[in-house]
C-alpha cells in the first residue's frame, strides 16, 4: 500500500486512526500492529511470511543472547546471519549468481526470487535491534507482540526511517498523545505527501521524458540532472515526512532523516543531512565495530570503503548502485585526507556548488539503467555526444517546469522554514494553516486521483 | 514549540473524514462520460487474487477510478497544473484560443513504417492492377501548437516520410486547411469545412463532384474527445452535416446510415458520421450507374469525407485496418476496377500499432 493512494488516505488510514483512538490504551498496540501486518500484506500478501519468520528469529534470538551472556556472542552472529541471510537471498542471489556465471561456461540458472517490500529496511532494523541487546544498550523485548509491532509499524516499515529500538522502546510501553502532537503529525504529513505528489511524481515525469527523447542536448542533460536531484530528495523526504507526520499522529516520536542536505558545504556534510537514518546505522553497525578512525591509516581507508561499498549495494543489487557507494567512499577520503579543510576556507556559495555537482552527478549514476547511459548523461552535460546546446523540446521543457524548478528549488533549503518561523510571520501562518494544508491536501487528492504515475522510488529496497 | 491548533485538526479531520465516508459509501457511475470509457468495478475477493496481489492492484484502481465527483478533482488538477504551477499542458492537452487539442510529439519513424508495411502489403496483394492514392489528415496541432509556443512534429518531413514509403499516389490537402476546419473540442475535422477536400480528391483521382451540400446543424452542444480529457471549461461547439439529393439516397450497409442520428446523441455524436468505426461500410449511390467504385482504407477521419465523395461513384468501401487485417480483405471487399485511396490522419500513422499486420502463414 503507498501513502499517497486513495487505498491508503481514504480507507486504510481513517479506519485505523478511528479504531485505535476509541480502544483503550491497552489495546492500541494491538491495534497498530494488526493494522501494519494488514497493511504489508496487502501490498506482499505472500512475503508477509518473510517478515514474520524474520521477527520470529531475532526474538528469539534476542532472548538468547540475554539469558545466555557466556553464549551471546554465538547467538548474535547466528541471529546476523539468520536476518542478513534473507535479505541477501531475495535481494542479492541472482546478482551474485549473475557475476558467478561471468567466470563460469557452464551457468548457474537464475532462482526466481521476489524482493519483498521493505526488506531492507526491516532486516536493518533487526540487526540493530539485536547488536543492542547484545551490547545492553537495549532491554530485551520479551513481548513478541511489541517487537513485531517495532518492526513492522506501518508508518515506517516500507521506506523508512531506519528507526532504533532503542528511539521507540519506551514509547512501546508508553505513549504520550495530546492534540498538539496530532496536529504536528497531521501538518508534517501533509507536507510530505505534497513534497511527494506534487514535486517529486511531477519532476519524475520530465525524466521520463527525457529518457524517452531522441535528441537530447546540453540545456536537457541539465533539465535531467537537476529534475533527477530534486526528484529523489523530494521523493524519499517526502516520505520520511509522512512516516514521522504517521508516527505522531499515533503518538510516536521518530527521528529525523533528512536536514536540507541540498545546503551541504561539503560531501561529509551532505551524508550527515541525507538519509540520516542510514548512514548513522552503517556508522554504528559497521563502521565503528571496524575500528572507525582509531586504527591505521590503511584500515582507515579500507574501513571507509568497505561501508561505503556496503550502503552503495544497500541501495540495489546492481553495479550502478556500488559504483555510486564507492564514488561517495572515495570523495570522503579525499575530503578527509586534504580537501574538506580547502572547502572549509572557501565562500560557502562555492563549497555548496561543489557539493551540488558532486551529488548531481551520483544521482545520475544512482538511477542509470546501464554504465553506457550513465556516462551518456553525465558526458551530455558537457556537450559530449551531443551537438547542440538547446532545442525546441528542452526549451518548451524547461518553460513548462520552470515554476515547479523554482518551488522544488526554495522548498531543498531552509528558506522557507526560516521566514514562516519569523515572529510576526509566524502569527499569520498559524492561523492561515488549516487553509494552506486543506489546499494542499486537496491539490495532492486531485493529482492522485487524476494520475497513475505514483512508484515511491525506495521501494525496491 | 508551536501552540495547539484545534483548527487545524477540526478543520483536516472534518473534511478528511467526510471524504473517506462519502469514497467507501457513495456509488458511483460505470462510465465516464467525459474520459469515454468503463471504469473499474469492485474487485472479487478470493484466496487467489488475494496472494496473487491481484486484488490489491483492482482494489487500488477501483479506489481511484470510483472515488466520488471524479470529473470535478481532475479540474482541479488540470487548473492547478496549469495555471497554479504553470505547467504548458496537463498531459498532453493544452488550450489554444478556443481549442483544446493534445501535443502529437515526437514524429515517431518506426509507427509510421509499420504503418507503411501494412498498406504496400494490402497493395502487393489486393490492389497490383488499381489506381491507388494517398492523402495524409494532419491533426489540428499542425495549425495550432506552434503559435501557442507547444511541441509540434514537423509536418513536412513527416509527409515526405510517409510518401517515400507508402507506393500510391499522394494528394496534398494539408494547404487546404486551417485550425478553424477542426472541431474545437475533438480531434476531428468539420465536415461543413471539407469539400474543398473532397473537390481536391476527387479531381486528383479524375471524378467530377458538382452537387451543391445544405448545411444542417445539430441542436445538441458537441462536447469533443478532449473536453473531458482537458477537464477545463470548454467553448461550445456544434457538429454540422453536409447532404444533397444524392446523399438522401444512399443506400448503407455495415453501419445504420449515412448520418446516425442515435449516434449523433449519444457518448461520442463525431460516430454519426456512418456510425463510427466499423470494418467494413458500403455505401451504393443508386443515382449513379457508372459502376465506378471506389474502396477507401481510413480511419475515423474518413467517416465524414466518404459521403462528400459518394456522387462520383455507384459504390464506395469504407475499410478500417484496426477491425479486420488485411489477409481477410479477399473475403469481404471486391477490388477489382475500384480506385482505391489511403485517407489516413498523422495521429493515426504516428499511433499505427493498431492496423493489424497480415498473418504470416
């Protein structure tokens, strides 16, 4: 089920909200988690199982690790492997199958295999949760009730955010609810499905249609770079939106995934603003137990690379996706070893111009289909396999979307936040807010209902 | 920290769950009028479409398709795309004065091949011993997208395109027409404005029209294929119909009549031209005893031509390629003496997926 469907907006959600806020408070974990196992299987009615096999063995492998200290350490590994196992046998088998066969002249046959919906997200999940007991960070959760609830809490089981137990254990037990708390939910949500329906599907458009023309040029490989950008920003944080807005308005606090990281004065910065959820695991989960920093300089370097391979093939069983992981490795380490001291100095206009490229051209990498059309747009931006610098096509492009660019644009940065949080300005918005999130709320229904184009692109993961 | 907004919440949760209510209970119509088609019925539950996911995905597009007062969200979106985000089309449609039209972008060479394949193999193996012709229908966005500053093929190279691979004769009618000779909410020609199309055929193909047409208007307002796509306020239009003494004789056959005036009411009034698209149409014309025949292979555009040509022939067949391939032709249509023409739009030949290729034995 996505978010910004009438399934989901107009049936699932009221239901569920009216069920939950009429139980008793002792009922309404119950509640949630019938509803979220309800809302994955409707979308994976058969890979539901996945899932429940996957909470079923890290509980109780979490009680294992708890009640056998001498042994926990066995049990964590076994209880890694059990979850990683999985998601490496439907994401991976076939891509490690295909790049066996590249060595091989008699071939291993493909299995075939569906990639359950958010697998991703909850095996990490998982893990996480395992890797705290382990390290008594966490509380073991002995209620298979409640840790299939933190699993598979259907604002954010699908695409995230990559919530730690340790961030909702207590709110497992205890929620606060207050009008206030709703009301925020219902704003942030709006908000995120607007960043959804009305930037991102309408900037996913125009890269279709760039990669449907003929006759690309400079002006379009451009148009394609920058819609590509801000597409995914306002796809993925759009969603981020509408699961934390979600987890309000049932009365949860998660953390935030994204801070502006089009405003990024350098590419560390960057991965500390984007998908925040993500890169703090890998940092946690990966990194740190490596070593980090606290080793040599070879282990250092290698340490980087190994969790930035991992977070490219995170992403997507595919080179593209590992091509972009290492790409970021690699301009870490340079910006560690001598260059992020040299952005540091510089105008901030001019580390945020790097900074924008940089991205510009990993999201091209991120989202191409094959290496040949991956250097085919990025080369295009610099005239390379294109003669001319502009057509009647890009232009009448760039004409129709230029409201949407500039929107899309302001909406990256702060801007707008800063100046509604101004004191006098902020008077005005509050109340002016039921009107401006109804406009919102209705121009997003009618875009839905009139479309059909509407793929979250982090599904897949 | 902000301070409580009962508003907001009264304000969103009222209309929100007004909406839901009015979504899950309401019941809706089967048919758009506006889109012409079927929507989505209630899926069936069953333990197959279930784990099979089918049910979700009929579920979803029914939710969609049947969500209550469907014509009045799709303005919305059509208006706020447009002049809120102002965006040159909303799928492709776009307004122009008082027309709506849809962008035809870009010319796509592999249709118009594909196209070309199916008519020289009807030649190759119907019409070796014929005079054959070709005349080329633009869409109206040959005389509207560029002024307005929209994405418009060019037309040119697309005719010269179609002439070298289709083997007939070609006859230029596109400098005969301009945005006015087209409906100003359908993709459609208007047949009050077309004899001078007619005239230039018909003198290519060597027959003489010299009946004069009394121009009969219909009363119903003409609500085009693209006023309901566009969902934006429309400019009323009417359909108009040519006839003489020779057209009231007629005799048809494969549709109800020259002019259907059931048709002329119904979903989509354009279909009162010889009832719409069908495979094959005859039309005898018992006021002629020449004998001459002509066979036209057309799509919709020729539906409202084909009686403007009837005076210079005893018969003419209609045939739609997208109703009967061509390797059934032998069995329904005699081609024998017939002048055949090829009355195609550049919608038509750039979309030609739909003319059915002959089966290979």
């Amino acid at each position: 089920m996505v978010f910004s469907s009438i399934t989901f907006l107009f049936y699932f959600l009221p239901i569920v909200l009216g069920i939950y806020y009429i139980v008793p408070n002792k009922l309404k974990n119950l509640v949630l988690l019938l509803a979220s196992l309800f809302f994955y299987a409707y979308g994976e009615p058969k890979y539901v199982i996945v899932m429940i096999a996957s909470i079923i063995s890290a509980y109780l492998f979490g009680i294992l690790i708890d009640k056998y200290k001498k042994h926990s350490k066995l049990f964590l590994i076994l209880s890694i492997c059990v979850s990683a196992g999985f998601l490496v046998y439907f994401k991976y088998i076939n891509f490690i199958i295909q790049n066996i066969n590249l060595w091989l002249t008699k071939k291993i046959d493909f299995i075939y295999v569906v990639l359950p919906i958010g697998i991703s997200f909850y095996t990490f999940q998982l893990i996480s949760y395992t890797i705290d007991v382990y390290r008594g960070q966490a509380k073991v959760q002995k209620n298979i009730l409640k840790l299939a609830l933190y699993i598979s809490l259907f604002p954010q089981l699908i695409a995230g955010p990559i919530v730690r137990y340790t961030t909702i254990e207590e709110q497992l037990e205890n929620r606060e609810y207050s009008s206030e708390k709703f009301a925020l939910g219902v704003r942030r949500f709006i908000i995120g499905l607007g960043k959804k329906v009305l930037i991102a599907n309408v900037l996913g458009e125009l890269t279709n249609i760039f990669l449907a023309s003929n006759t690309p040029n400079i002006l379009f490989y451009w148009i394609y770079a920058i819609a590509n950008m801000l597409q995914i920003y306002f796809d993925f944080s759009g969603y981020s939106d509408m699961a934390i807005g979600l987890g309000k308005m049932f009365g949860f606090e998660f953390l935030e995934n994204f801070n502006y990281p089009y405003i990024a004065t350098s590419v560390t910065d960057f991965w500390r603003r984007w998908h925040i959820s993500l890169s703090t695991w890998f940092r946690d989960y990966i990194y740190i137990p490596l070593g980090g920093n606290r080793v040599s300089k070879m282990k250092w370097l290698r340490n980087i690379l190994i969790v930035w391979l991992l977070t490219g093939l995170w992403h997507g069983a595919a080179w593209n996706f590992i091509l972009w992981g290492v790409y970021f490795g690699i301009l870490l380490i340079i910006e560690k070893i001598f260059l992020g001291k040299y952005l540091e100095k510089i105008p901030k206009i001019l580390s945020r111009i790097y900074v924008l490229v940089i991205v510009a051209i990993s999201f091209i990498i991120f989202s191409g289909e094959s290496m040949a059309q991956i250097l085919k747009n990025i080369g295009g931006l610099v005239g390379i396999g294109t003669q001319s610098m502009i057509s009647a096509e890009s232009l009448y492009y760039f004409k129709s979307y230029f409201v949407v660019f500039i929107v899309s644009i302001i909406g990256a940065t702060p801007v707008l936040k800063n100046f509604v949080n101004k004191e006098n300005v902020h008077k005005i918005m509050n109340i002016l807010e039921p009107v401006y999130l109804l406009l919102i709320f209705v121009i997003c229904t009618s875009y839905i209902i009139d479309g059909s184009f509407n793929p979250f692109l982090y599904f897949r993961f | 920290m902000r301070k409580k907004n009962h508003g907001l919440i009264i304000c969103i949760s009222v209309f929100f769950l007004g909406m839901s209510l009015w979504a899950i209970l309401s019941k809706t119509p089967d048919y758009s009028d506006s889109e012409r088609r079927v929507l989505a019925k209630l899926p069936k539950v069953s333990t197959e479409t279930v784990l099979s996911g089918e049910f979700a995905e009929d579920f979803d597009t029914y939710a969609v398709e049947r969500f209550p007062a469907r014509d009045l969200w799709r303005s919305v979106k059509a208006y706020a795309q447009t002049k809120v985000f102002g965006q040159k089309d909303n799928n492709g449609i776009y307004t122009a004065d008082k027309h709506i039209s849809k962008m035809e972008y870009p010319m796509n060479e592999e249709m118009i091949k594909h196209a070309a394949q199916v008519l020289n193999a009807v030649q190759k193996n119907h019409l070796q011993e014929n005079d054959v012709y070709l005349a080329v229908v633009p869409d109206k966005n040959r005389y509207l997208a560029e002024e307005t500053g929209h994405l418009a093929m060019d037309y040119d190279a697309f005719t010269n395109t179609v002439k070298e691979q289709v083997d007939a004769e070609y006859i230029e009618i596109a400098d005969l027409l301009n945005a006015e000779d087209y409906y100003y909410t359908d993709s459609h020609w208007r047949q009050e404005q077309i004899a001078d199309v007619a005239e230039r055929i018909s003198d290519a193909m060597g027959v003489n029209l010299s009946e004069e047409y009394g121009v009969f208007r219909m009363e119903k307002p003409f609500e085009g294929v693209y006023a309901g796509q566009s969902a934006l306020k429309w400019e009323s239009d009417t359909i108009s119909y040519l006839s003489n003494e020779t057209i009231e004789q007629v005799i048809v056959t494969g549709a109800d009549a020259v002019y259907d005036m059931k048709k002329a009411t119904g979903r989509d009034p354009y279909e009162m031209f010889l009832s719409g698209n069908q495979p094959v149409i005859t039309i005898e014309n018992p006021l002629n005893d020449s004998g001459k025949r002509l066979v036209i292979f057309r799509d919709s555009f020729g539906s409202s031509l084909a009686p403007l040509l009837i005076e210079a022939y005893s018969e003419i067949v209609l045939v739609d390629l997208r109703y009967i391939s061509s390797d059934k032709l032998g069995e329904y249509v005699g081609f024998e003496g017939a002048d055949v023409l090829f009355l195609y739009s550049t919608t038509m030949l750039n979309n030609s997926l739909g003319m059915k290729q002959e089966k290979k034995g």
